[in-house]
C-alpha cells in the first residue's frame, strides 16, 4: 500500500513538473537581477532584466518585472519538485515492505471509529491516508459538474472558497481530504474537507456554507450542522464552519486564521 501511494505521489509531482515547464515555455527569456545597495544609511532596490549578457533596470511596475519573478518562483519549484522526485524514485527503489498502522487499521476497521476522537500519536502515515483518497468519480456527491476549480491539491472544487480553504491546507501541510465520504446515522454525507491534525491525528470536518443569504440553503446547512452534532461533532470543537454571503465574501486571512488556530 505504501509503494502505491508513493507511486500516486509521484504521479502528481511529475504533473506538476509539466505544468511548470509549460509555463515557463510561456514566460520571458533572460533571468532577473536583484541588487540590493546601501546609499546613506537607506536600503534601495535595482531590479534588472538580464539577457543576452545585456542587464536592462527595470520599473516596479512593468510587467516584464512581474513576469520574471514569476519565472524565479517556478524554476525554484521546479528544482524542488525534481529533487523530490529523485528521492522518492530512491525511496521506491529500495524500500523493502514491512506491516503498518494503515494495514492494522484496515484489518481491524472498528478501531478507526474508537480513536478517531482520541489524541493517540499519529504516526498513521498520514502522508499515505491522504494519497488514499477516493477519487472524484467514487464519492457520488450530487452534481459532480459544479466541480470546475483546479487546485494546487490536485482536487478540483466547486467554488472560489473552497479552493482558497484548499489552498491553505494544502500551503500550510495540514493532510486532508476533499468531499470524502463518511457516514453518519445510516446515511452517507460528503464533509467539504475531512482533516487529521498533523501531530494527534485526531479528525476534524471543515463545512463551507456559501450561500446565507438563500433561505432553503440556511434550512440545509442548519440539518446538516445537527447531523453532525447527532454523531458528536461539534462546531467549535472538531467541526470547523465557515459562512458567507454575496456581500460578506469569505477572506483568505480569515482561513489562515482559522488554520493557525486548530492546527499551528
């Protein structure tokens, strides 16, 4: 099992490899040159385009400034990305299989539900439980085709503020899931984000109510925050919530915030 998750992940980095080097197939030629110079006691800041072995002073604001510090960005990434890559085709290569908490788990599937609420040091393979993700087309959410917006994750979400709870999960190394099945009274829900705290373990739901101003959306959300507290999961204890209405729009700082304070 963890060979094949290592696979998947290594499926993703070379994804993102590729799309890396598409993008900067698109970008400018020529490097940017930061010069950072001491005059009376004041920091200034050149910034240079250099190309060709000409160095041309660029404005703060031209695009062809933006343009290659975005370049400077993805070449750092994409040297990570393929040192990453090297490592875990060593990690593949040499690995001699051995018995795991995901196995045990697996085999005794009763446990999962004891400690899913207990601050047991989770040494889980946590890396493994999120590569073990259902994919999209085995979760059955209703209306899969409102799922238009890519993420860094790799998942693809159904709105602007799912993918920013995405991307600050995703940017501050917190393992989760999307819209993964779970059960709860016989019936089967989708939580917008399933969580593990990245030390315990311990499991966490982040629900994103995005329409408060449509009242049968209010009515929905309403059950759907009971369901959860029928089966123990509380809002301001292991469930997360999140509102917004077209004139209260959710703010990125406010999921950073919320990241920090549960998992930082």
């Amino acid at each position: 099992m963890l060979l094949s998750a290592m696979d998947s992940q290594l499926d993703l980095i070379e994804n993102r490899i590729n799309e890396i080097r598409k993008e900067l197939a698109k970008l400018p030629k020529g490097s940017l040159n930061i010069v950072h110079a001491n005059v009376h006691g004041k920091t200034l800041i050149r910034y240079y385009h250099y190309h060709d072995g000409v160095q041309t002073s660029l404005r703060k604001d031209s695009i062809l400034l933006r343009d290659l510090a975005r370049k400077k960005c993805l070449e750092l990434d994409l040297k990570n990305l393929m040192s990453i890559r090297t490592a875990t085709n060593m990690f593949v290569r040499h690995h001699s299989p051995t018995a795991n908490v995901v196995d045990f788990l697996s085999s005794n599937p009763e446990l999962c539900d004891i400690l899913k609420d207990s601050s047991v040091p989770a040494d889980f393979s946590l890396a493994e439980w999120v590569l073990n993700e259902c994919p999209p087309e085995q979760k059955n959410v209703p209306h899969p085709e409102l799922r238009i917006h890519k993420m860094k994750s790799g998942h693809i979400v159904r709105s602007k503020s799912e993918g920013l709870i995405d991307n600050g999960l995703y940017d501050a190394k917190i393992p989760f899931r999307y819209e993964d099945p779970m059960s709860i009274g016989g019936r089967t829900i989708y939580p917008d984000f399933t969580i593990r705290h990245p030390e315990t373990g311990v499991f966490f739901y982040w629900e994103h109510f995005g329409l408060m101003d449509n009242e049968q959306y209010i009515e929905s959300a309403v059950r759907k925050i009971g369901l959860y507290a029928y089966a123990g999961i509380l809002p301001g204890h292991n469930l997360i919530t999140t509102f917004e209405t077209a004139a209260s729009p959710l703010l990125y700082d406010d999921i950073l915030a919320i990241i920090s304070h549960y998992f930082l």
